[in-house]
C-alpha cells in the first residue's frame, strides 16, 4: 500500500501501475451529496417507473479500464 503523497506522486508523474499500486483514503460526504444528480434526477424517476414494486428493475453498471 502507498501513502497518499506517493500515490499523487504517481499519478501525477504517470508513474506505471504495479500489484502495489493502491491507497487508502477516506471523506465524510454521503453518497447523495457525491452522487446528487443521480439521487435527484434517476431515483424518483426509477420509483415512479417501477409502480411501488422495486424488485422488478435492475441497474448494471460497467466500468472498462
């Protein structure tokens, strides 16, 4: 594991990734306030779409790297 000023340093200076290449951070900001868009725009609308039975839908999230 890195310290955060390695790990900035890194990626700063593009510092190729090895199985090492990770660190441990931390913040106090809830999920709706890093993701408020979402919360306040695609949840309601999914709860208004899935007509009080929100077993029926599904979300999938891909990330490629």
């Amino acid at each position: 594991m890195l310290s955060n000023a390695e790990m900035q340093y890194r990626v700063k200076n593009n510092v190729p990734a090895d199985e090492n290449c990770y660190t441990k951070i931390e913040w106090s900001r809830t999920y709706r306030e890093c993701a408020k868009e979402f919360y306040d725009t695609v949840i309601p609308w999914l709860q208004n779409y899935a007509n009080g039975d929100p077993s029926g839908i599904r979300l999938v999230f891909w990330f490629d790297s």
